[in-house]
C-alpha cells in the first residue's frame, strides 16, 4: 500500500499519541477511532431508527385498540 504524508498540528500530534496503544502505528490510532466514530454513529442512527418504529407501533396499538373496543 503507498503512503503518504500529512502535516499535523503539534497538539494533534500530543492527541494521537495520548490514545495510542502500545507500539501503534499513528496510521493505525487514525484507522482504530476512524473506525469507532463510523460504529458510534451506526449505533446512534438504530438507536433513532428503532425509536422511530416503537412510535409507530404504539400508534398502531391505540389505533387497534379503538377499533377494537367496540360493545
């Protein structure tokens, strides 16, 4: 794989290396939270998603339990 290079910030620099584990690459600490943020925000939308259907199933229930009421 090519690489390349990047110009960071010292303070971005001191930021990565605070969450680093071990012997880590930079490339890889850049991947590792590159792939936590892309599950976080995954988790995030089907937290919303399944939200959204537990409102509309509620919906459906009172909506059949008023047409079921009938005497």
């Amino acid at each position: 794989m090519e690489t390349t290079t990047i110009k960071v910030y010292s303070t971005t620099k001191n930021a990565l290396d605070d969450v680093r584990q071990g012997q880590e690459t930079y490339d890889k600490v850049i991947s590792r939270l590159i792939s936590q943020n892309k599950k976080k925000n995954l988790v995030k939308e089907l937290v919303e998603a399944y939200q959204s259907k537990a409102k509309d199933d509620i919906k459906i229930a009172k909506e059949w339990d008023a047409v079921s009421d009938v005497d």
